[in-house]
C-alpha cells in the first residue's frame, strides 16, 4: 500500500551571544572582531593553573534572556565540564550546565498571522495532531512552541580557512558567553523554523541581551529534525539529524526542507535498522544546497559530562529574578497589540514601528505628545525612516527629538500649515535641529485660516482673471484648478487649501 502520510518534527537548539562587556569566566574584552588572538587570557585559552571566575553579568543576562522567554528561573544550579576534541576547543572541553540549568520550562508563541492561510486554524494545511504538548494552539491565534531549557555555556575559538590550503585558529571568541536555547520538538515546518528564530531573535534584542546579528555569529541554529512516517497503518520514526551552526534564516528553512526530502527518500528506498538514540550530526553546504554527515553519536555519554570542579555550584537570588524581570518589560508581541488598540494602527505600521525596542519608545513618546497618533506614524513611517535607511542610521542617532515629530503632526493636523510645508519644515528640522513652531515662525509658513483674508485674495484673483472666468462659464472647469494654483501663489502658499477652494468654487458657481 506505501506511504499514507508523513509529517515533519523540528527541534531547534539557538545559540547566543550575550551582551557582556567581559567574556563569561574572565576579564578579557567581549567585543566581536579585531586582531586574532589579541583578547586572550590563560582562563580562557584553559592553561594549567588557570582558575575561572563567573561574571554576575553573564548570570543576570541569562535570567532576562530566560524571563523573555517564559521560563522558570532556577534559584541555584552549576557549571559542567563537557569533554569533545575539536582544533577550536582551547581546553578540550567546555564550560557549560548539563542537568541543572539556569532557565527551563518556557515557550515562545508564535502568531498566526505570519502563516499562510492554509496553515492557520480551519485552513486545509492546519492539523492540530501535529502540534505536539498541550495548548499549542492558543485560542487559534498562536502558536506555541516549548522551551526544554535555555543553559549558560562558552563560545569556542574560530576556525579561518584560506583557499582550501590552510587552516588557522582565532581564540578571541573562546570564552565569550553564550546561552542555548533547547525547545521541545513542537516544530513541524521548515518554514516554522525559519520564524521560530526571527521571532527569539527578535525578544532577545527587544530585552538588550543580545545583538542578534546572524552575520556575525552572534546567533546561530542547530536544527534537530526527523519524521513521523505512517506506512500501512503502522508509524514509524527516522532517526533524527542534527544539522549544525545555521547562520540565517534562510539556511535554517533551506536546511530542513532537504533534510525531510533527504530522510523521506532513504524511508522509501534504503530501510536500515538503526539502534535506539542513533543520531547523525549533519553540515549544510549552502553553495550545493545538501546536507552531509559530519559524525554519528550515540548518547550523551559520548561527551563525559563531569560537574566544573573549579566553580562552585552558586544560589540565585531573588532580587536578581526580580530585576530579570522588570528588565523584560513589554514584549514586542503584546507592544503591537496594544498599539493598535490603543493608537488605532493598522498591522503594517504596528509591525513597522515596534521592529526595535528604540523605535516602539521613540514613536510612544511622540504619540502621547501629539493630538494625532495616526499622523505622528505616519510621518515617522514615511519622512523618517526614509532618511535613516538612506543615512544608514538608527533611531538612536538621529538628532531631533519626539517632540519635534509631535509639534510638525499637530501643526498638519491643526491645518496650520500645509503638507509641502511640512515637508520643508521636516527637512529644516533635520539640518537646523530646531522645533517646528521656531522653524514656522521664522519661515513664515503659517497658514492663513481666516476666512476674510482668503475670501479678499479669492476676489483678487477672480476680478484679475476675467478671460479664466469666461471660459469656466463656456464650460471649461480644468481653469478652477489653474484659478486655484494663482490663489495659492498670491497667498505665498499659507491660504488654508479646503477653505480656499470651497470659496473658489462657491464664488464660481454664482458668477
């Protein structure tokens, strides 16, 4: 009968970089880059006599890191000692928690509305039997996906190959502190993986623990994947690939999308008998788009977990759970939400403004200075980041304020003056750095809004354009546009357009 079906089961294990100013067990410099092999110490290369010593900001960022992601915080653990032979492992093992670890017990759930339709609840695609543990799906808005466990460890050295010749080794990372984040395998798509990542990413820039950039090695992925076959009736399990360092998102999708093919086909065509936790570790040739195997491992065994016998276990305060906490604050998910509820935004622009923890407060703060917060997003949206992606600047670097932002919308919104005048007073802004209300005053931009004065200018241009004002009764009404723009010139740009016009038109229309 073959195949009836199949589906896709992921683990991600996400390593990460933290945001210390010294490595995790000493005080050399924790910064990415520079000369290699200048920012060692005989703790972090691990030479005889050499004693490591925990930095208190290592553990503290580990606890946001873990209150971001819902975990449960331990309030005492330890180091481990983990033994692998590698040319970029300094001391031949690495400094890492085995069973207790700091953070456990979490989840990160993912919205709905970054899947396809056919994904979603009701949607053809969407089967809730493939959602492993409980409430995955949250009232069929998200998706959840378990945290096992987020534990502390070292980075290692890097590896430098030149030209297929030559191999070198920069120790500047060893040391450097990471945390990993193990999830439950409550993954079942390529695609689900790839936003899994983007959304940790994401709260873990938004909390300040970490930079995030894939580039840079600061975050990467192992993707732990196999499949569910069911074959006349009967389930069956491959065995599970360990696809490591995936250093982008598009790797992590392309990796697993081959890999389920990968592993379907050998189903179909090579049956082999494997042995109980048989696992193979695989790389991804990114230039070919394949897999390979790296090395096969059985257990944990392999790598004789010893407790570190040179740190202490250690208790974890109270306080510092508690500062982990307030250290969160609000996350970037339920920030959108309340965006649009509170600031009537669309998704878009929800999604726009809180793309960083910086933009969401900068925004926030010209909103609740403004009388308009649809119109202070949209000259953020449109004015502002203009000129930072065109000047390859963040929100932080700009020099005017919010509140420049929520006098330029309230003086647009108040039709005080134009919008080809707000537009040159924003650019004023920028290279003046004053505010608005300085910059209209001294320009002369306010607009003028009393009836009288518009109505005297309307009768001015009326009474100079007799031949305009033939032709409109002749029944050529393009001239109202022309007898419009002389309106506006004779104003030098400050009549109020609406008022203008309606009197235009009315004064016309009589004639």
């Amino acid at each position: 009968m073959g195949i009836d079906k199949y589906e896709i089961v992921i683990g991600c294990e996400i390593h990460t970089q933290l945001l210390t100013a010294t490595k995790a067990f000493c005080a050399c410099e924790n910064r990415y880059g520079g000369m290699p092999d200048t920012r060692v110490c005989p703790v972090c290369l691990g030479l005889p006599g050499a004693m490591p010593r925990v930095s208190k900001g290592y553990v503290e960022l580990g606890a946001v890191a873990g209150q971001a992601l819902n975990c449960r915080i331990a309030r005492f653990t330890k180091f481990d000692r983990k033994h692998y032979f590698y040319p970029d492992l300094a001391k031949g093992y690495q400094i890492t928690q085995y069973d207790i670890p700091l953070c456990s017990d979490g989840y990160v759930d993912l919205p709905f509305t970054h899947f396809p339709e056919e994904e979603r609840p009701g949607g053809k695609k969407f089967r809730p039997d493939n959602f492993k543990g409980e409430n995955c799906v949250i009232g069929g808005s998200y998706r959840r996906v378990r945290v096992e466990r987020i534990h502390l460890e070292e980075d290692v050295g890097k590896s430098l190959h030149f030209e297929g010749k030559h191999s070198y080794i920069d120790y500047n990372r060893c040391g450097t502190p990471l945390i990993e984040i193990v999830t439950k395998p409550d993954i079942s798509s390529p695609d689900e993986a790839s936003l899994f990542m983007q959304t940790v990413q994401e709260i873990l820039r938004y909390v300040r623990v970490t930079k995030g950039n894939l580039e840079e090695g600061n975050m990467r992925c192992d993707a732990n994947i196999n499949l569910n076959v069911w074959e006349n009736g009967k389930l069956y399990h491959t065995p599970i690939s360990e696809i490591k360092n995936l250093n982008s998102f598009r790797s992590i999708r392309e990796a697993c999308s081959y890999e389920a093919e990968r592993q379907l086909h050998e189903f179909e065509t090579d049956r082999k008998e494997f042995e109980p936790g048989y696992k193979n570790t695989m790389t991804w040739d990114e230039e070919k788009g394949v897999t390979a195997v790296m090395r096969t491992k059985n257990s944990f065994v392999d790598y004789r977990f010893v407790v570190e016998p040179d740190i202490k276990p250690f208790s974890v305060s109270e306080s510092l759970i508690e500062d982990a906490r307030k250290a969160v604050g609000e996350l970037p998910e339920a920030k959108r939400t309340r965006f649009k509820k509170e600031f009537a935004l669309s998704d878009f622009d929800a999604e726009t403004l809180t793309s960083t923890r910086e933009l969401a407060m900068w925004f926030e703060e010209a909103a609740k200075n403004s009388k308009s917060a649809k119109r202070v997003a949209n000259l953020i949206l449109s004015e502002l980041l203009a000129v930072l992606n065109e000047k390859n600047q963040t929100i932080d670097e700009i020099k005017i304020t919010p509140l420049h932002i929520a006098e330029l919308a309230d003086a647009l919104e108040s039709n005080k003056i134009t919008s080809k005048q707000g537009k040159e007073v924003f650019a004023l802004m920028l290279e003046k750095n004053l505010l608005p209300s300085v910059i209209i005053k001294e320009e002369g931009f306010e607009q003028v809004s009393d009836a009288n004065a518009i109505e005297k200018i309307v009768d001015d241009v009326i009474s100079a354009n007799p031949k305009a004002v033939s032709d409109f009764k002749g029944g050529k009404t393009n001239v109202v546009g022309w007898l419009m723009g002389q309106v506006m010139k004779q104003s030098r740009g400050k009549a109020d357009p609406n008022q203008a016009s309606a009197l235009l038109n009315k004064k016309l229309s009589v004639l």
